[in-house]
C-alpha cells in the first residue's frame, strides 16, 4: 500500500511540474561582427550563463608542444588587464562570478556564469579577460606546476601526454 501511494504522490508532483513547464523561445542571434549564437531566455532565474566553442583544441598543438592548449585553458583566468592572478580572483567572488576553460580534442571552449545584478561588472572582467593575454604579467610558476602535476598523472594512468617539460 506504502508503495501505491508513494507511486500516486510521484506521478502528481511529476503532472504539476509538467504544468508549470515554460517552452522555452530560443533564437538565433549575430553580433555586430558576424559571430552567431544561439539565445535562451528564462526570466524566472537571476543568472546569466554563457557558453562558447571555438574550433582548435589539442589536435592543433605542435608536436613539440604537446598539451598547450591545455596549459593556455588554465591560465586564462589567471588575471586580466591590470588584475594580477589574486585580485582577479577576488573581484569574480565579489561578483558571484564562475567562468572556466576546457581543451578538447577539436574545440577550445569555456564557460561563465554571473548573477544578472553583476551582468556589466562582469562582462566587464570577461572583455579584459581575452585579449589581456599577450601581455600578461608571470602566474606561469603555477599553472606550470598544475600542468605538469595534471600531465604526470595522465602520462601515468593513460598515456596520453607526453611530460617532457616536467
């Protein structure tokens, strides 16, 4: 009987959430500088969450330099403009902001996410963010020892990374 009415309660809850279910609209959009994207909107959360892909990846590093990609996906938030490492960390708690970076085979992407109060403050910090990197001062001490540690540790257990420069 416990199991009848449990099963009962389920399918209800399951029936009222399938009611307050919204379509989502979903369209596309083109920047001033002809990138497209696709936008969702959903007014019902105060957050904003953005993710992007661009092709590129490992599959591009130069065989002497194996895992670049992957050594580039961990220093890019590592400060921006004239933020050193700390302070750019700093100020993304400050805005409740996340943002990560990833190397994959065929794409490099990254993700971010912010409350929708914070939006200009941190679109901001993401605008310093990319193109700061030509130019940015040295945390390359300890992103290198994050990759090498992650590279011995994948030469050992896959055997993908070769580990020369550790």
């Amino acid at each position: 009987m416990k199991f009848f009415k449990l099963t009962i309660l389920t399918l209800l809850v399951g029936l009222l959430q399938v009611v307050h279910a919204q379509a989502f609209e979903i369209r596309e959009v083109e920047s001033p500088g002809g990138l497209k994207a696709w936008l969702v909107s959903d007014k019902t959360v105060p957050l904003i969450t953005m993710r992007f892909s661009f092709r590129g990846g490992t599959v591009n590093d130069p065989e002497n330099a194996s895992g670049r990609s992957y050594f580039l996906s961990g220093m890019l938030d590592e400060g921006a403009g004239d933020l050193k490492s700390q302070e750019f960390q700093q100020r993304m708690s400050e805005l409740a902001m996340r943002m990560s970076f990833d190397a994959e085979r065929e794409h490099f992407g990254g993700s971010f996410q912010t409350l929708s109060e914070n939006k200009d403050a941190s679109f901001e910090l993401l605008r310093l963010l990319l193109p700061s990197h030509a130019s940015m001062q040295n945390p390359w001490t300890r992103c290198a020892a994050r990759f090498c540690w992650g590279s011995r540790v994948m030469k050992k257990t896959l055997s993908v990374l070769p580990a020369r420069h550790c």
